[in-house]
C-alpha cells in the first residue's frame, strides 16, 4: 500500500492578551460613579470573548482592573467563588450591591464635555486613532442601549470629536471616494474610520489644501533674474564703448603733422559729443532703473 502522508495541522492561533491596567483599552469603573459599572462590565466582556477566555477565567480575571478595595468586594461575594462558575448570576449580584448602576449617567452635558475634550487632542498615528475609537465605543455601546441619541446623532458626535485638522483631511478623502452620505447628515462612522485609518497609514491629502483653487490661482512673475543681468551688460557696455570713444578723441587732441587731414575730429563739436553721449547713457540708466522697481 502507498505510504499516506498526513496533513499538516496548523495550531490555532494564540489568544491575544489581555490589555494592562493602565491601556487605554482596559475596562474602567469609577467608584464613586456606579452607573459606570455596565460600560465596565461590556468593555470587559468584548475582551474576554477576543482573548478567548473560558467561563472560568472570564469569572476569575473580571476583578484586575479594580482598586484593592473594590477587587476585595467583588471576590468576596458567593457567587464569585462558585463551584460552577456562572457570569449571568456574578452579574446579578454585582446590580444588587450597585442599585444604581442602571441609571442612566450620559447626559448632553456629558456629551459636550467628551467632544471638546477629544476635539483638542491631536491624531498623528493609528495608535492615538484606535484609543480615542475605543473610547468613542464605550460612549456609543451605553448610549445605544438606552436608546437616547439615534444613529445620526452618534455620526455627529463622532465628527466633532475629532481633531479638526485630521477632520479635514478625512472630508476630502470621503470626497474623492465619493462615500455615499445622506443629506444634510453626517457621515457614518465606519466611513470616517476607514478614511482616518486610510490617512494615518500614510497617504496624505494636505497636497490638495496647499494647493489654491483655480479662481485665486495667481501666475508667477515673470523671471526678473535674467532679464536684469541683460540690462545690466547693455548698460556696461554702453559704458565702455563711451570709453572708448573718449580715449580716441584724447589721442586726437594733438595730431602730428602728418594726421593732419584728421583734425577735423578735434573740434568744438567734441564737448557737444561727450555731453550726449553721457545724456544718452544716464537715459539708458534711468530706464532700466525704473523698469527693474516696476
């Protein structure tokens, strides 16, 4: 019989960790604040099902975000230690010693307090990106449940609480992919996700912000370097041919005998010569002048 080779089984893959107490994706109760006990409770049950975590470790791991006083609370209650660990009935119990962690505790008050807070905090990089998401789910996940903001006006919510400077980088991504958006509404939230993660990986729009428009587009000027450098020789060497000339006369001043017949250049008309030759040069200066301040 052939030999049989046998597939190779690839391990399930390992469970990711539990954050640390002080991530900003671990859970968070407020002692003084019990309505903050479901939001606790919720964040801490996301991660358990993420880390794969069994019943028993869920029941046994939920206290290590607490204070030592809180911790001591919860792990002295009965159904903490069961013999069959029951989360539901761990729960139960948690509501009965915080009666009031089932109120309501997000108010618009609160609302404002989280966009003006999240607004002023600068996004560089996916990491700042994915905490202030996480926290903008705990917010979301408690305010859904109690069915007091509708869906657009979480879209808004989360709008605002970006820093405006990735906000609008992400509206002009949204813009060139054409994402679908109601009018007069907000963008959903998992489009301007994608468009933030899409921004922070590295592709970036401020190309398009530093560019002006088509109707403030203003024209260089033409280039005064060159040009300049080109008045400049005319007007040197207009310079020299004046030297030039100048010396010829001077040499002519006193003609021997036999240049006689070129004496006619020495005359009276030499003062009127030199006298244009240098109007016409302060003229050629002048115009240059003014058309390099123009």
């Amino acid at each position: 019989m052939p030999a049989t080779t046998s597939m190779p089984i690839n391990p399930p893959p390992a469970p990711i960790p539990l954050p640390q107490w002080q991530s900003p994706m671990a859970p968070c109760l407020d002692p003084k604040n019990p309505s903050t006990l479901c939001m606790y409770l919720s964040d801490y049950e996301s991660l358990a099902k993420a880390v794969q975590l069994t019943l028993g470790e869920c029941l046994a791991q939920s206290t290590c975000y607490l204070t030592e006083e809180d911790k001591d609370d919860w792990e002295n209650l009965p159904e903490f230690g069961a013999t069959l660990p029951d989360w539901d009935t761990f729960k139960q119990a948690l509501f009965r010693e915080y009666p009031n962690a089932r109120k309501p505790f997000i108010s618009s008050a609160d609302l404002g307090i989280f966009i003006d807070e999240k607004s002023k905090q600068e996004i560089h990089t996916l990491d700042d990106f994915t905490a202030f998401h996480w926290e903008f789910r705990r917010l979301e996940t408690r305010l859904a449940k109690e069915k007091r903001v509708s869906a657009n006006g979480l879209n808004r919510v989360y709008k605002k609480s970006i820093h405006p400077e990735l906000w609008e980088k992400i509206l002009l991504y949204l813009s060139d992919e054409k994402t679908p958006c109601v009018k007069e509404e907000a963008f959903a939230v998992e489009y301007v996700r994608e468009g933030a993660e899409h921004i922070l990986e590295g592709f970036d729009h401020l190309y398009k912000i530093s560019q002006p428009s088509t109707s403030s587009r203003t024209f260089p000027a033409p280039p005064v370097k060159s040009e300049m450098s080109e008045v400049l020789n005319v007007i040197a060497m207009m310079g020299q041919n004046f030297q030039m000339v100048m010396s010829a006369l001077q040499s002519n001043s006193h003609p021997r005998p036999q240049d006689l017949h070129t004496s006619w250049l020495v005359s009276p008309a030499l003062k009127g010569w030199t006298i244009l030759t240098q109007g016409l040069q302060a003229i050629a200066v002048s115009c240059a002048i003014r058309w390099l301040i123009s």
